[in-house]
C-alpha cells in the first residue's frame, strides 16, 4: 500500500507540475507555450503516469476517477480514501513547488470559469463522465494498464483540454484544481471542480454497467467484488 500512495501522489504531482505549469510559462512568455500546447501536455503527462505507474497503483491520480473505481466496486472505501489523500498531498506539493519557481505569477494555472457558472459545471460534469467512461473500459480492476489504456486516457484529456479548456478550463480532476487554488489562495470556484467531475465520475459508473454489464463492476475476470 505504501507503494501504491506514494505512486499517486508522484503520479499526480507530476500531472500538476507539467500541466499547471505549462499554463504558468505559457502566461508568463506571452503564449509561447500556447492553447494546443497546455492540452499536449496534459494529455501526454497522463499517457506517461499510466505508463509509468499503472501497474503499481493504476495511476488514478485524481480523486474522480478513484471514486468513480470506488462506485464501480473496484476499490475498497479505505484505500480509496487513502488513494485520494496522496492525490491531493501530490497536487499541493507541486502547485508550491511551481510558486517557488514562479512567484510573480498570480494564479499558477488554477481553473475558473470563464464563462457562467452553470456553463463551467455542466462542462466538468460532462467531460469527467466521458473520461471516467473511457478509462473504467480500458482498465482491469481498479489499473489503468495494458498497451493502449495509457493512449487511450491522454488521448481524452488532451482533445478535452482543446475544445473546453478555454471556458472551464477543463480539469476533469479535483486535485488539480486543488492545488493551485490553495497555493494561490483562490478557492472561490473551486467547488465546482470538486463537486462536477465527482457527479460526472459517479454518473459514468451505471453508464458503463448499461454498455458493458457486469464486466463494468469487477476486480478481475471472473471476480466481482461484493
């Protein structure tokens, strides 16, 4: 289990530096990173954390997805609730490491809603359903692994992170709005992006189970968890 945390939270560390922190350099250069290159990141820091730790501890790295394998009965309530401690510790530490290295910048990639309210959370709601739907069908159990999930997973949040980061800024993930919120103390939009991706995570589970049958809710072939 020890394992396990401490690969989420470098999993998720990870995520937040290289994501939030091409949004601060991009900020800071005037656009040099761009819109197309804040999503490339994005997706392709999640392709590489599944990668990289799928096997260990499936690379959730966002407390969405956890309780989305949670509702779907791929994990049991202690390790989820511990899976989502190391998260969010990996998110902080790495949104206070970006302000060590950027202290002018005022938000260090934070997610508002630049829009209305209401746009912003249906948008989370929406884009963390598709995502978790995507990933309960490439994982087995509560592991994000094999040839093509990691692909599969960076591929939806990099083409989400094109058409629907300019208005949410799509976070799909509550630890990654997380930690540049407390870091920057901006925490006044930042239950929208605990509470939307979490109902969006939760509705793909009977979504999955209408598609997929009981396959969706089992730790392994053969094996569903009572």
């Amino acid at each position: 289990m020890k394992r396990r945390l401490t690969a989420e939270m470098m999993g998720t560390f990870s995520l937040v530096f290289a994501g939030t922190g091409a949004i601060t350099v991009n900020d800071l250069t005037g656009g040099m990173v761009s819109h197309v290159g804040v999503a490339l990141t994005f997706g392709l820091v999640v392709m590489a954390m599944i990668y990289a730790v799928g096997d260990v501890s499936g690379a959730h790295i966002n407390p969405a997805v956890t309780l989305g394998f949670w509702a779907a009965r791929r994990i049991p309530t202690r390790e989820a609730a511990a899976y989502i401690a190391a998260q969010c510790a990996g998110a902080i530490g790495a949104s206070l490491t970006l302000r060590a290295l950027f202290p002018a910048h005022p938000g260090l990639g934070g997610t508002l809603p630049s829009g209305s309210v209401a746009q912003s959370f249906a948008l989370e709601l929406v884009l963390t359903l598709v995502l978790m739907f995507v990933i309960l069908s490439v994982s087995t159990g509560s592991k994000e692994r094999g040839i093509m999930a990691g692909a599969a997973v960076g591929a939806v949040v990099g083409l989400e992170a094109l058409f629907a980061g300019p208005i949410s800024g799509a976070s799909m993930n509550p630890a990654r709005s997380l930690g540049p919120a407390v870091v920057a103390f901006r925490l006044d939009a930042l239950w929208i992006y605990w509470t939307a991706p979490v109902i969006g995570a939760l509705a793909a589970v009977p979504l999955c189970r209408q598609i997929r049958g009981a396959a969706c809710c089992r730790d392994a072939p053969g094996e569903i968890r009572p």
